[in-house]
C-alpha cells in the first residue's frame, strides 16, 4: 500500500518543464540535478515534497526528450508514483525501466493536497481527503514484471534477458 | 495478412508475426547515444555488469548535443564517452561531426532495420525505412549488451498526402500542420506512416524532416517505404548496397488514415509554448524576433541551407535580428561551402556555428534572453528548452526563417519568393 499526498500539476509537463536542457551540466551530478526537478513549472516543488508523496498530472505528462534523467529525479525527490490522465511513451518506459510506478487514469477528481492511499495490487486509487474511489489502466505484463524487480537493470541482472 | 511497415519490420526482426498490440523481443540493428544521455547510459552498462557490447560496429556514441563544449563538466562528460569507446571499441563520433540523427541517415540507418538511440528523435531514421525509436539511458544500456530489446508493436495511423506543394511551402509545412490537427498526444503509442503521391515525390530531405518530428505527435515512429528515391540517396551516400525497398501492404490494417491535401497547405509556424499550438505565418505577420535559427536534425541539410541562401542572397539580416544557422553535419557544411551557401549566409550577416545541436536544447550558441523570441527551424518549442523559460521559441520551415531574418518580423517567406 502506498500512501502519500497528492502535489498536482495541469496538462503537458514536458521534460523541459522537468529538467530542462540548460541544466544539461549537471546531469552526471544527479543528487544536485534533483533539487532542480520540476522547477519550470513550479520553483517550490522540491522544497516542499515529502518522501511516499504523489505527482498527479493531466494529459501526456512527460512529453519531449527521451532523457532517463526525467524520472529518475522525480524518484529522486521521494515521489513513490506517477499518475496521469495520458503519460508520453518515453517517459512511462523510462519510469518503469527505473522502478517508478506509472498509472493511468482519470486524474480530474484529484486535487491538490489530497490524500491518496494506492493499492498497486488490486488496481485501485483511494482519495482519502473527498472519500473517491478510482481503478488504473492495466500495466503491460512485461512492465510489472520489470517494476516488480525494482526496474530494468535489475530484471536483467536476475533473467539475464527479456521473458515474455 | 496483410501487415503495415511497422509489423512488417518487427515480424521480420522477432521471427514472430507480430500484430498491432503484440509484445515481442526484437533484433536491434544500430544503438546509440549522444553526449547529454551517453553518460548515464555507460554508467548503467558498466554497472550492469555486461561483459561486451553486442555489435561495436553498430554501437555509437555521438558528441552532438554540447560540441563543442561549454562547460568543465559537459567536458568530463565528453571524457567518459571517448574513454568508453576506446575500451569498448564501438564508434564514436566526435565534436564537430554532426547531429546524431544526421550522421546515422548519412551513413548507418537501412530500410528494413531496427535502429534504437537514447535521444527522442531517432525516429528520423524512419525516413529510410527503418522501424527508429527513442529510448531512455537504461534500455539503450541494455540494448548496447544484448543487441535486442521489447516492443509493443504499434498501431499504426496512415497519412496520406497528395497533390503538389505551392511555391513557399514544405515539408515542414505539412508535419506542422499535422501536428496542428491532430494534437501533441495525437499519436501516443502508435506509428506514423506516410504515402500519397506527394510523399512518393518527396527527396529524403524532406522525409527527414517529417520522420524526424513524428514524435512531437507522441508517435514511437514515423516510417516511409523505402523507394527508389531511398535508393538514390544511399547510392549518393556511398552504400547503395545498403538499399532494400520496404513498403506496407495494400490492405493493411490502420488504426484511422488522415488525408491532407498539399495545395492547400500554407507557410506554418509553432507559438510557444507547444508544437501543436499552430498557425499560418501569414497571421503572425509583426511579431517581432530578436533570433533566427537556422539548423538542427529537422532542418539543417543542405537543402535546407540552399533555400534559406536562395531568400538571403544579396540581402542581410534585419539590425536587431540575430542569425545563427548550424549545418547539421560536417558533411552538410562542407557542401554548403562548395556550393557558395555558406558564403551567401555569412554575406547575409549569419553566425555559422559547429554541425551539432547548436542553440535547439538551450545549452550554449544561442541561448534566448528574458522577453526574447526565436523563430527556429527546429522541432521542440516548450517552455524553456532554448536555455530560459522566460523566452519565447516559434517553429517553422527554413524559408519561412530566412524571411524573418530579413524584416525581423514573423514573414509569410511567398512575399519574398
């Protein structure tokens, strides 16, 4: 069971909005690249989260580049999942790949401070502070698997290669 | 079953009949990085505890995106990709050689392969007929080890184009366009496959172009058959053995085919702070730009160069309007050189900075002070991504660039055509 609260952001939330490229100098420097992260879209992001919080979002969360560096600093600043009404294709493999739960679904209800309890298991979202109940899109079977080994690198250390 | 170019290029490479849904392992033909996302990915290698690359021939590690470098740590960072590649023996190409995506068209990237970089825009490749797809550090560390990665093999949405472009307009006109109509979400998860006769038509150049922001649409990739124009541009390339021809079959399954007629389209520019925020240039007319960029993997080949010399001959930049072009290979500069562009543009008062990246991702060349616009040829306009979230970034084509470099004011370029 995850338990958190929620930090909420509108549609669109590029990479750039996450780590932008001007910050590219600091990205083998990852502890420093973090205090950064979502900086573009709100400066006191990172001072205020609370290890287990949760990001919410809109739409194609995620857009843009294909930096890694995206997810990992979210993950970084204790976020223990992503929630969104749609997430950009390379980010969601990026925030699997890098244990990162990524879960789908209609976000609208959700405001900004709520308190979510989350259920990865039985699919399910509780909003504690407006009493809803929502479901998440169901994760491919290869994703969960590699999300369940706590990301890529360490699904294939253990298998050695892809098992479908 | 008839399949599209996407299942036919998976198929093919999981020894599976792959279908639209299907999840499969698939033979990875090229893998690679550039230098803001190679250092991660060689750490991850390196930690993953693989003990080879599985093809040092088709394994490379661009220094495009800071080349030459700014900074003492992009630097450090440059040092572990050479370092990488001289233990590990794959390729590397270094400061100056050019955009990643540039270089891999010129001379990696077949039709038919499976080409697979940490960098968004792999999907440029697609214009060759390759299935090109852009990933994070980690899957390209494993993709470097096991010369395979997983798909979900996309649907795929058919465009079709047809008719004839009106003078002043181009492809960047059209991939604008479409990403106007269909949204920046508008192909999440799936691929883009273009044909119609404008498209059978159309130089690689082009495609490039149209492949090359496939993604700003979400799409995994954006394909073309390969033709005999795809011939013709190998051959020129020196790797005409490089070439087989590829298309989709006739009755394919498509998710949705969107038709788009070339005579109607008109000069189409980006306003910050997205990609499918779109409008005509003609409607924009007066907005004032303090930059002109000219260059990147969208927009930087020669013939790009060539139009926007073709607008810019004999005249020069407007006073408070800055031209920076970056050719985006050192292939491409030097037959900018041959050709007389390159002196036409400095004639014109352009700043010709290193084939690379340049100005586009805001780390140096370029980047925009507080208030300021940029019209840029190049394919992203979010907030912040030419290095100041304070500034404003417009998109259009090259000719459309070159005209506002001359009346410092967004131009529809047919005024000056």
């Amino acid at each position: 069971m995850l338990e958190g609260r929620v930090f909420k952001f509108g549609d669109n939330i590029s990479t750039d909005h996450i780590v932008p490229g001007r910050l590219a100098h600091l990205r083998s420097n990852l502890p420093e690249l973090a205090k950064h992260v979502l900086e573009d879209a709100d400066a006191t992001f990172a001072s205020r989260v609370n290890l287990g919080d949760f990001l919410v979002a809109g739409v194609n969360f995620g857009l843009g580049s294909s930096r890694e560096h995206a997810a990992m600093v979210i993950k970084m600043a204790g976020m223990s999942a992503v929630l969104a009404k749609s997430v950009a294709r390379i980010f969601f493999r990026n925030a699997i790949n890098l244990g990162l739960p990524v879960l789908i679904c209609d976000t609208d209800g959700i405001d900004d401070g709520d308190e979510l309890h989350i259920d990865l298991a039985a699919g399910t979202i509780r909003d504690i502070t407006n009493g809803s109940q929502l479901t998440f899109k169901k994760i491919p079977e290869i994703m969960l698997r590699i999300l369940d080994e706590g990301g890529l690198m360490p699904y294939i250390k253990k298998y050695g290669d892809f098992k479908l | 079953m008839a399949k599209t170019l996407a299942e036919k290029i998976l198929s093919h490479k999981s020894g599976l009949d792959a279908r639209a849904g299907d999840i499969v392992v698939a033979q990875v033909d090229l893998a690679f990085v550039q230098d803001t996302t190679g250092p991660l990915t060689l750490r991850e290698f390196e930690a993953g505890g693989f003990d080879q690359l599985a093809d040092k021939e088709r394994t490379i590690l661009f220094l495009d995106h800071a080349a030459p470098s700014p900074n003492q740590q992009l630097s450090t960072d440059h040092i572990l990709l050479r370092r990488f590649a001289e233990k590990r023996g794959c390729l590397l190409s270094d400061v100056g050689q050019g955009v990643c995506h540039q270089i891999v068209a010129e001379s990696f990237a077949r039709p038919g392969d499976i080409v697979v970089g940490a960098d968004s825009h792999t999907v440029t490749a697609g214009a060759l007929g390759a299935f090109a797809t852009g990933m994070g550090s980690s899957d390209i560390a494993v993709a470097f080890a096991l010369g395979k990665t997983w798909f979900r093999v996309p649907e795929t949405i058919r465009v079709v184009t047809s008719g004839s472009f009106q003078k002043g307009v181009y492809a960047k006109d059209l991939i604008l366009h479409l990403i106007g109509q269909i949204g920046a979400d508008g192909a999440t998860y799936k691929a883009l496959e273009f044909g119609g006769d404008a498209v059978d038509l159309m130089p690689i150049s082009d495609r490039l172009t149209i492949a090359n922001m496939s993604v700003e649409a979400g799409a995994k990739a954006g394909l073309f058959a390969a033709d005999d124009l795809t011939r013709d541009y190998l051959t020129k390339q020196e790797r005409g053995n490089d070439y087989q021809p590829i298309a989709p079959d006739n009755d394919a399954s498509y998710q949705k085919t969107i038709d788009i007629d070339a005579v109607g389209l008109e000069p189409t520019v980006s306003r910050p702070h997205s990609v499918d925020n779109t409008a005509l240039a003609r409607e924009l007319e007066g907005t004032r730009i303090q930059q002109v960029f000219i260059g990147t993997c969208t927009n930087g080949r020669l013939e790009d160069l060539a139009v926007a010399a073709s607008i810019l001959k004999g005249k020069k930049r407007h006073p408070q309007t800055r031209l920076i072009v970056a050719p985006a290979s050192r292939k491409v500069l030097l037959e900018a050189i041959e050709t007389g562009y390159i002196k036409t543009l400095v004639e014109a008062e352009a700043v010709i900075i290193s084939p690379g990246c340049g100005a586009c991702l805001g780390l140096h060349q370029g980047v925009l002070g507080d208030g300021e616009a940029c019209l840029s040829t190049a394919n992203r306009n979010f907030k912040g991504r030419m290095g100041n979230p304070e500034a404003f970034i417009y998109l259009a084509s090259p000719a459309t660039a070159a005209a506002t470099a001359i009346t410092g004011r967004i131009t529809d370029p047919r005024e000056v055509l």
